[in-house]
C-alpha cells in the first residue's frame, strides 16, 4: 500500500462556503480511531448483555431447582 501525504487543502464554493479537507495521514488516524472506538463499543455491549444473560440463567436454575 502506498502511503500518499498530502496536506490538508482547502475548497471555495460559490455560495462562500469553504470547507478544510484532512491530509491522508489525518484521515487515517481518525478513521483508525472510530474503528477501535466502535470495537470497543461492540466488546463493552456484549459484555453487558453476557452478564445480563448469566444472571437470567442462575434465576431460572434457582426457580427451576435444577
């Protein structure tokens, strides 16, 4: 893979608008934090429904007498 660095760059619209583009390094980083951010995300939630589930069970093994 390639490794491209470009610098940030700027683009003008007509209405006046400007908008600020990131550099190719920029836009790794960020993108490299919400993928981590949504597994850790995704790790945490199903811990939480594990530990929901674990529970559940240990009542009905109680209940049931099993």
């Amino acid at each position: 893979m390639k490794k491209m660095n470009k610098k940030r760059y700027n683009e003008k619209y007509e209405e006046g608008s400007n908008l600020i583009w990131p550099s190719e390094e920029e836009d790794q980083i960020t993108r490299k934090f919400y993928r981590d951010l949504s597994h850790l995300a995704k790790n945490i939630e199903g811990k939480i429904i594990k530990k929901k589930s674990n529970f559940i069970k240990q009542i009905i093994i109680k209940v049931l007498g099993k």
